[in-house]
C-alpha cells in the first residue's frame, strides 16, 4: 500500500464516520465501494455521496456500492455499529477480502479479538476515529468537526503497512498518526467516551448540562473509567479528561444518546459493558459505573 498509488477501499457501513473517510479517499483518487444494504447500494450508486464539512466545504463523490465485498481490497474500514457489527461481517468474506487490512473504527475494545478470530490476524488494525460526523440521508454525511483523526495501532501487523495505510488516509485529508501501544490507543477513546456516553445517555442532557447539574457523577465516573484504564496497561489522567470535557462545546450530545433519541439500539455492551468486564477481570470496584448500566439496560429493554 503506497502512497500516491490508487488503492482499493471497502467500506463497510457508510454512516457518519464511514461515509465521510469513504468520500474523502473517493476525493483522493481511490477506488472506493461501500458495502451495505440493498436500498442503501441503489442510492449509492445512483447519487454517489455528497459531503457538507465544516473542515472540507461541500463535495460529491461518485463511488461503487454493492451488498457484499466481490473482490479483494487493500483495507476494509469497519465503520457498523458493534450493535450489527456480526451481521455485517458477512458482507466481507475472508477469503474474498484477500491480504486487505481490516480497519475497525468502532467504540468499545472487545471487537479486536472477534475480528481477529474472523480474519487473520496479521490483517487487522485497531483504531480509533475522533470526529464530529452524521449520515443524514443514505449517501448525505454532514461532519461537524473542523477535524477528522484516526490512531492506528496493532500488535499483530506489520508497521510498514500501518505507515503506508496513514499515509493513504493524510493524502485523503484525515490526520493519521501511527501508534505504537494498540492497548493504549484503545483504552483511550473508551475511558474518556464512556463517561460523556453514559451520563448524558442516561439523563438526557448535554454535555454543558452533565458538566455542571452533574459533576459529581462526572468525576466519580471519569475516576472509575480512568482506575480500569490504568488496570488493563492503557493511559488514567482524569485531569486531562475532564479538562476535554470542560472544553466540549456544552450543546454536545453523544452518539449513544443520538441513537437514544432515534430509538436505535444502544451500544451499551460495546461501552458499558467493556469496562463491567474489565472491572471483573481486574477486580476494580466501579459502583457509579455497575448503577448506570442497570439503569440504562432497564430502559433500553
């Protein structure tokens, strides 16, 4: 995977943050085909995908679009839900896919190991994505953000086709930075978006409204997720957490309480649920965290 050489993307999942690196490696000169449903596939392949950026102004893109990987690719974004992440998966045979990376760019930790259980795993490539970024319409993503940043990570593939695949990824606009502790970039993204998650999930509220009506239960929570994260060999600075969600514009919403409000399902088990198992794992006692998973799985059904 060279920079500056058109390669083969597979998407599979074009919603917010798929359907924004897709467009914009399409952009770049890429071959790019998103993998997902029929109706999805149809408008695909008949309007393309258009892109309103605050980072990257409006553009449309055409790209290919099918139900199910044909042919192999040189990386596979995995972009789904962890809620649909097995079904999903059957749209990527392994032996179709070839000697193409596998790229999750999903919450929570414990993906990695199904999909290397799936795949081989010298093939995949932790990461994690930090952007503001929404699918509209089939084919329709707005992002929010004035950025779009992925850490990549593996302790099973080769750092030269981590290197080669940053590079694709900063050629088409996104700030990619090659990591050396996949733990570390993991746990991360999860201790610091568990919190926001939960909290405002739970309580229907902004980020502005959680950080003042309930910062005790923030810093309780962010304590909690920072403890486990030091447990398990990734980064616990609580200070340096609450001081991003100190910074967040205060009408932020989490995703988890996005697809509350829509009625979708919840990634709880991807979320709260990996830190519950990391927590029995390590022995660390998470009361606030075990109180608002029950309550959120209550609500959730």
């Amino acid at each position: 995977m060279r920079s500056g050489h058109s390669r083969t993307v597979a998407v599979l999942g074009p919603g917010g943050v798929g359907g924004l690196v897709g467009a914009l490696a399409a952009r770049a000169g890429h071959r790019v085909v998103f993998l997902a449903g029929a109706e999805t596939v149809e408008v695909l392949r008949r309007d393309g995908v258009s892109v309103e950026s605050k980072q990257f102004g409006t553009f449309q893109v055409r790209v290919e679009a099918d139900t199910e990987l044909r042919e192999p690719a040189d990386v596979c974004l995995v972009t789904v839900k962890q809620t649909s992440l097995a079904q999903a998966l059957e749209r990527v045979p392994p032996a179709v896919l070839g000697d193409g990376l596998v790229v999750p760019l999903l919450n929570g930790i414990d993906h990695v190991a199904a999909l290397r259980d799936r795949y081989r795993p010298d093939q995949v490539v932790p990461a994690v994505v930090r952007v503001e970024s929404t699918r509209v319409a089939p084919g329709r993503i707005t992002q929010g953000s004035s950025f779009v940043d992925i850490d990549l990570a593996s302790a099973t593939a080769d750092r030269e086709r981590l290197d080669a695949l940053a590079r694709v990824l900063v050629d088409s606009g996104v700030r990619a930075t090659v990591k050396d502790d996949e733990n570390a970039v993991l746990w991360g993204k999860l201790s610091f978006l568990a919190p926001f998650a939960l909290l405002t999930t739970r309580y229907g509220l902004t980020i502005g409204e959680v950080r003042t009506e309930r910062r005790a239960e923030l810093l309780a929570l962010v304590e909690e997720t920072a403890a486990l994260s030091r447990a398990c060999g990734g980064p616990g600075d609580p200070a340096a957490s609450l001081a991003l969600y100190d910074a967040f514009p205060p009408e932020a919403k989490s995703s988890m309480q996005r697809d509350a409000e829509a009625g979708r399902p919840l990634e709880l088990d991807a979320i709260g649920g990996a830190l519950l198992r990391a927590a029995q794992r390590h022995g660390v006692p998470v009361p606030l965290t075990d109180r608002l998973m029950d309550e959120l799985s209550a609500v959730a059904g």
